[in-house]
C-alpha cells in the first residue's frame, strides 16, 4: 500500500501541500529524490526496475503522484504505472490531457491511481473498474489516496486528512509533514488477516514489505515549490534526508538545495 494525502487552497501562504508514503518491497532497486538525467527540471525518485516514479515535480509547478491497486488485474505485458508520472513530467501535457490519456489507455497498465497537477489545478484518474475512476478536477479542500480509489474510507486516509486538517492549523512545515506521515499505529478495528493489519498504520514496518520513503511537497503562493524526502532502510531506520527547493522559499525552509524547478 502507499498513502497520499493533499491540502488544496486550505492555507493562505501554501495552496498545496502533499504527505506521502511509498510503500514497497524492500529488496526492490530504486533511487532517492534527485534530478532525472534525461532532464534536470524533472526531480523525483525512481524505481530502477521500470524506471518510473511515484512522485516527482518538474518546471512551471508541474508534479504527479501514483498509488498502485492490488485488486485490477493484470494485464498481459502490462506497462509500468511509474511510467504515469514519468512521462507526465518529461513531456508538455496539461494535467487535464494527461489523466484524459491515462485513462484512454488504462487496460494497457498494472492496476494504479493517478493525480496529475499544474500548482492548485490537480486531476485524477485510475483503470480500478467503476464510475468513479473517469477523469475529474479535484476541489478545494483535503484529499487521500492509497489503494481503492480517490478519498476512500480506507482507515489511513481518513485519519491522514484528519491530521493533516489538524497540522494546517498551526502552520505546516515539511518536517511536520514528514512526522505526520511516520505513524506507525494500527487503528482500532478488526482486521480480516495479519497482513491487513499490518499495512493498516500510515508507515509500514516490515523487513520484507514496508515504507521506503515518505515525502513532503509544499507549493507556495508565489510559485515557489520544496519537496522533502526521508529513505528508510528495512528496519524502518532513516536514512538520507533530502531537501530541494525551487523559487522562493520562506525561512523555515532556508536549509534546501536550490533546484532549477521553478517556471
């Protein structure tokens, strides 16, 4: 499972902000957040297996999220979903054509749920069977995604949007983001197997199966974007902290490295 959960115009200095974990196995190859080699406006990890991302930002505030869903079966020669937000960011498509196009050609991929977005105007899209996967502009207001769809009632999605509601009101910074993100509790409930319970917290501790990375994006009022990543190993022990910002960045964010990002 993977989790992210957004504010839209919820905040008078940050219109949009992201929290999100990537959950996989550990032994999978991937490289943290840094800047593609096919262009350096694009800044994101990648899955060496594929070569896809689950989360990246490029030029002109242009960002895409994608969460896998277990429950879509698999195509023959399925595409990489990572390739999603790859392709979204290396080339000159508005969030609105490209979630129009993912979901055109949505049997040719492994089961995913996709957010595009251009700043504030953000757009989702999925191949999971239903009314509720055509493309659509998200509103203003707070949203979750992990493995059944657009603000599902998933247990961490909705406990996610709480704590993110919660964090907004005392002024969000990406080390709050991150913390938010590092909860390891199992809500009460019953679960129907041990696996269920335990990929039920927002961070998954597994040696085998568990929260790679979790990461932070803020987009200014001004344009201005910073995205925070924190690796863990298989023991779920941090590992490097990565800090990148592009434009204008308040104080609070002064210790990221300037990337080339901003239109």
């Amino acid at each position: 499972m993977c989790l992210i959960i957004l504010a839209l115009e919820q905040h008078p200095d940050w219109p949009l902000l992201i929290a999100a974990n990537r959950d996989e196995h550990h032994q999978r190859p991937s490289r943290a957040a840094a800047p593609w080699a096919e262009n350096s406006a694009v800044l994101g990890g990648r899955d060496e297996v594929s070569g896809g991302s689950w989360l990246a930002c490029g030029r002109g505030a242009r960002w895409a999220a994608v969460t896998n869903d277990p429950g879509v079966p698999l195509p023959a020669q399925a595409e990489s979903r990572g390739r999603l937000v790859g392709d979204y960011l290396l080339n000159d498509w508005t969030p609105a054509r490209w979630a129009a196009a993912a979901f055109a050609t949505r049997h040719r991929f492994a089961g995913f749920h996709l957010l595009a977005g251009q700043g504030t105007e953000v757009w989702y899209t999925s191949n999971r069977p239903g009314n509720d996967s055509a493309p659509r502009r998200l509103m203003p207001g707070y949203h979750g995604l992990a493995n059944r769809g657009l603000n599902s009632e998933c247990v961490k999605v909705v406990g996610g949007k709480r704590a993110l509601r919660r964090l907004l009101q005392c002024g969000p910074t990406a080390a709050q983001l991150l913390k938010l993100l590092r909860d390891e509790r199992v809500p009460p409930g019953v679960y129907p197997s041990e696996r269920a319970r335990l990929v039920a917290p927002r961070f998954i501790r597994c040696p085998v199966y568990g929260t790679r990375a979790s990461t932070a994006v803020m987009l200014g009022r001004d344009g201005s974007i910073a995205l925070r990543e924190q690796s863990f190993d298989a023991a779920a022990q941090p590992l490097t902290l990565r800090a990148w910002s592009a434009g204008a960045i308040s104080p609070s964010t002064t210790e990221e490295v300037h990337w080339h990002g901003h239109a």
